[in-house]
C-alpha cells in the first residue's frame, strides 16, 4: 500500500472539509485525483465498494467546497458512493480498515461522525429524510442548507417517488441532486433509466433560465407567492423548447442539467449558483461507474464490489485454487433453471439482484420468463403475486434484509390470499462486512406470525433443491425459503429433485439428555460443536451422546416431533442464525410452553441489539452462536 505521507501531498493538508475549502478552486481536480488514487489503493487491499465511490469522488469534493458542513447537512442514499465523503470528513487515518471489525463503519453513520446525518444502507430514502430536515429547518428558522443525494439506481424505489410528491406540496428549499450513472448493481432497469437516458436539455434555455432566475432573485420575485406561477410558465417553456415534458418540473421541482458529474469546476460552479435559490429544486448528474479506473469502468457490475485486486494491473486476486462447494446463490439459480424446464408456469423476479441472486442464469435460458424491477421490494412482491393470481409460479428473490422492505406486500397481496408464490431470501443470517443494514437478522421473527406462510431453511444445497422443488408443486401457497451468503457444506449437492412433507423435521444424530435442534445452515456448526462436545466429555470419562435434530421448518413446527424429543430429553438447546427475541427458538419454547415441559430449554441466537460488521466468524463469536459458544451450552 502506498505511503500516506508521500503519494498524497494535498490531501495530507485535508483533515477536514474547512481544510479543503481553504484550499483554490484550481487545484480540486488535483484533490479528485488523489482521492480517487486513494480509494483504489485501499480497496485494492481491503475490499470495499469499489465502483460506485469512484465515479462520485467530484461529487463528495464539491458538496464539502461549496456548503458548511457539518452545519449545513447532506444526505447520502446507500452510502456505496460515500467512500471519499468519509475521506474528507476526518477518517481518512481510519479508512484503510473501513469494514473491518471495530474499523470504520460500511456505510455512513452518525454514530460514527457528525458528517454523516443519517444512516443508509439501503436504497432511496435520502429525499424523505432530506425533506424532513428541510422542513424541520424551516420551522425552526434556521440558515442551514440541506442536499439530498440520490442514485438513479435508487430513484426506481417507490419511497422516492412518495418523497418527490411531498417536495413538491411541502413549502422547501431542498437542494436534490440526482447522480446518474445508469446502473444501481448491475444495469438499472425500468422507465426511470430509459427516461434518464434521453433526458436532454437545451444549452439556449439553461443559460437563459439561469439569466432570468438571478434577475427575479435580486427582484425577491421567487421569495414570494409569485414563484410557484413562474416556475409554471417556465415549464412550458422547457418543455416547448426541449420537446418533452420533464417528470420533475411537472411535480413543480425545478430542474437543472444535466451536466458532466465528474468535471469538478462545472460542478462547484452549478451547486453555488443554485444553492442559495429558494424552493425545492433538483440537480441532474451525469457520472461514470469506476471512474479513473479503466477496468471499473468497462466491467461496472464486477467493479462494484470486485474484492482484492492489484491496483496498477487491475488484475483480481483470488484465493489459491481449491475444490469448494458451490455458493447457495449459485444452487438456487441453476435449480431454478432446472425447475423451469419442469414447468413453463415458474417464472423468476428479483428487485435489482439478477447477479448477486444468480438468477441471470435463469435469464439466460428464459429470458422472457425473468423479472428484473429494479430496487423496488414491495413492487416486487405485489407483481409476483399479480402473477400468481393468473397461474403463473413466481419464484421471488429477495435479501434478507430487503425483504423488510415489502412487508406489508407479503401480508397483504400475498399470504391473506395465499398465493402461490414462492420467497427465496437470499443473505439470511449474518452477512459479514456489510453490517447491520444488510444483517438477515429479522426475517424469521417477522414472518413467523403471519398466516398462511411455510417457513423453511435448508442446511445444505441437498436440502435447498428439495425445498425449491417442494415450494414449486400444486397447492404449496405461500414459501420461503431462508438461506446463507457464502457456500453450502455440500459438494455433491446436484441430487434428485425429491419433494420434502411439509413442516417434517429430520433427525441427523441419536443421543441421550440432550438434544440440539437447529434450523438452517448453522446446523453445519451444531454438528462440529457436539464432535467438540462430546470428545469433551469423554475426557472427563462421562459417556454421553448429544443428539442432533434439523428441524427443517419453522412453520409449520414439526409437533409430531417436537413431542418425541420432549417425551425423551431432560435438556434442549435450540440454535438459528437470526435474533432470539420471536425468532425459531421462541417458537419452540411456546410450542413446549403449552405442552408444559419440564426440562431445560436454552436458545441460541442474536442478542437483542444490532450485530456490528466484520467477519461472519468475528460475528458469531460476538452474537454467541459460534462452534464454542454451541460446545459450552451443550456441556
């Protein structure tokens, strides 16, 4: 890694914004570079979100140039891009062990800086809490600015749209600033982005427009109940002289751009001449994917989070070549193609994770029968069951995490009408480095209480191809199936499509007085810790064998079984990768609760506060659910 000291001359001069804004406008370009220099450096050797921050480094540089933060406040959507906002808002010291346990958080947080106003780890909610700020300040009489930052991957959300339509009937002056760089992870999709790319503007309207708005200003004319009548006509100009309306001046939000995101001079002289304008108005960026690193830039999908890779060649670094099992993402998408050669009904939807679901396997076979629709959950929850309504077998893959996002569409468009549509949460349980934004933390807890459901978790890629051709038959109504990042503990997975009974619990190893039950993948662990466990015990000369039960299904719970265990073991211990509080284990303690069962009943899961990020080892160690947390509760 290179020397701070020697490779980075001005930005040893920055601790701070004030230090930047002291600094001449002629040499930002010379900042941007060494800050993008930077960000390469460092991601190079410790993987991070690589692409998105690149191409928003003169976007960062010019926010903290032109406005007084962190008095004045800018909102950040996501937080992939904000890598050289934390760089210049007193980390950079820090920033080479961003995501690393106890380093620097993933994504901007305000328990971590006074920079950072909110926390977003998910998409589109920068306009909603921009405006509430905005309006907050209003009312208090306040000078401070405020900036709302948004992707034109995130302005597929509907929470954006609900945002805009309340900017435009709230009294504001909220500053939007959309960056466009046509893609969230992989391309953006829908109307939004065919909309973005022909947005054009004339050269002779903007220079008239910018004319005429500093003239009403220093008239007061756009300070007074005037503005609203002019920010109409002005409209119909644009759209006389531009040949199309424009979706933001039609809500009343002034429009502006678009212009080049990655020319700083242009930027900082855009932002300053409208900062100061009274009411709601929008800046239109274009900025490029990876920029300033040309392999970033031609492969923006891979370069969005490309792990190590050498920062001079470009060249991705992998692990030394060994035989692994394949990831769960992996099973699911070529099963999911198998399962629609089976049956032409199944078709494969995914909110703007066709890649990192690998359900682009499944397009490439059926690309008529694939759903991309962008970074918007809960549409795509109500259009699978749209479809489901027609017949059709939505196979619907969501994040964990993301899936909090649709929850009412789950309630109300699917399981109050038990559709047939089949839930594939994809990075349930701990994530790692992302941290607590994208932690699969919740969703079994949430889920468990709604009717209609089947809740099932695979241990291994066996068990997910089972499910997933269980979930597909006749009548199954509502499933999910819950399953991990990373890899199964399979290699040979590629097993017959067998159907499993629902909510039928499997009992993988005999013992006496205690049984572990598991529910997932961690079972993986609950199997080496009773190994541990038990060479223990023999040690101390006590000849006792723990048993193993893999309940498969959280709902329905497998009673029948349930009962046998209860009837046979003094001691319980139940382990899920999800919090405790109404989670699996909470559904066994009730179940045996009622039953009135005498003996012992210790759960193991996530504490009931946020997991931090690191490492998934790291994590479950400090979550208590790692190989020797399981081997102590056993003994």
């Amino acid at each position: 890694m290179k020397d701070f000291e020697t490779s980075y001359p001005l930005l040893n001069r920055i601790d701070t914004p004030s230090d930047l804004r002291k600094l001449p406008e002629s040499i930002l370009p010379a900042v941007c570079e060494e800050i993008r220099q930077e960000i390469i450096d460092v991601c190079a050797h410790n993987p991070g979100h690589l692409g998105s921050s690149l191409g928003a480094v003169e976007l960062a540089v010019a926010l903290q140039y032109i406005f007084n933060t962190p008095e004045d406040h800018i909102v950040w959507d996501v937080g992939h891009q904000a890598y050289a906002h934390k760089i210049l808002t007193g980390r950079r010291k820090a920033f080479y062990q961003n995501r690393k346990s106890h380093g620097l958080k993933p994504f901007p947080s305000p328990q971590e800086s006074p920079y950072d106003v909110n926390t977003c780890g998910h998409a589109s909610n920068s306009i909603s809490i921009a405006l509430g700020l905005a309006v907050a300040e209003e009312m208090q009489q306040s000078q401070r600015k405020v900036v709302a930052v948004i992707g034109d991957g995130a302005m597929s959300g509907g929470l954006a749209y609900e945002g805009l339509n309340n900017v435009s009937s709230t009294p504001n002056d909220l500053l939007i600033i959309l960056n466009d760089n046509n893609m969230s992870i992989s391309g953006s999709v829908g109307g939004m982005k065919q909309y973005l790319l022909h947005l054009h503007t004339s050269n002779f309207y903007n220079t008239l427009r910018f004319k005429a708005a500093q003239k009403f200003s220093s008239w007061g004319i756009l300070n007074d109940s005037r503005r609203k009548k002019i920010i109409r006509f002005n409209n119909s100009v644009k759209s006389l002289l531009a040949n199309q309306q424009n979706i933001f001046e039609g809500l009343n939000i002034r429009y502006f751009g678009p212009i080049d995101g990655n020319n700083i001079q242009e930027l900082v002289r855009t932002i300053r001449e409208i900062k100061d304008m009274k009411g709601p108005r929008i800046l239109h960026v274009h900025t490029v994917k990876g920029k300033g690193f040309s392999m970033a830039e031609k492969e923006a999908t891979i370069w969005h989070a490309p792990g190590k890779f050498d920062p001079v060649s470009g060249q991705r670094l992998s692990s030394p070549a060994q035989h692994q099992p394949p990831k769960f993402q992996d099973i699911f998408g070529d099963t999911l193609v198998e399962l629609g050669k089976m049956n032409e009904k199944i078709v494969g939807i995914t909110p703007a994770m066709l890649t990192g679901c690998s359900m682009d396997r499944f397009q490439k076979v059926f690309p008529k029968r694939t759903f991309d629709v962008g970074i918007a959950e809960g549409h795509a929850v109500t259009f699978a069951a749209g479809m489901a309504i027609d017949g059709m077998i939505p196979f619907c893959n969501i994040y964990s995490s993301f899936a909090q996002r649709a929850y009412d569409n789950i309630i109300h468009d699917v399981a109050i009408s038990g559709l047939h549509v089949v839930f594939c949460l994809d990075r349930a349980g701990l994530v790692g480095e992302d941290g607590p934004t994208h932690h699969g933390a919740f969703d079994i807890a949430a889920l468990r209480p709604i009717p209609n459901l089947t809740i099932a978790s695979p241990m291994d890629g066996k068990e997910l191809r089972r499910m997933m051709f269980s979930a597909q038959l006749e009548n199954a109504g509502p499933y999910v199936i819950r399953y991990p990042r990373g890899r199964c503990s399979d290699e040979d997975w590629q097993c017959p499509l067998e159907q499993i009974e629902t909510g039928k619990g499997r009992c993988l190893k005999q013992g006496t007085e205690t049984a572990l039950l598991t529910l997932g993948p961690i079972g993986n662990l609950g199997i080496q810790a009773i190994k541990k466990a038990e060479e223990e015990l023999s040690q101390q000369g006590r000849a006792a064998e723990i048993a193993h039960y893999d309940m498969r299904f959280v709902k329905p719970l497998d009673n029948a079984l349930l009962d046998e265990i209860s009837e046979k073991f003094k001691k319980i211990i139940v382990l899920e990768d999800g919090v405790k509080e109404g989670g699996f284990g909470s559904a066994v303690l009730e179940y045996l609760s009622e039953k009135q069962y005498a003996g012992q009943i210790v759960r193991l899961g996530y504490p009931d506060r946020f997991i931090s990020h690191g490492t998934v080892a790291e994590l479950q160690e400090e979550a208590g659910i790692d190989i020797t947390s399981i081997k102590h509760a056993l003994l």
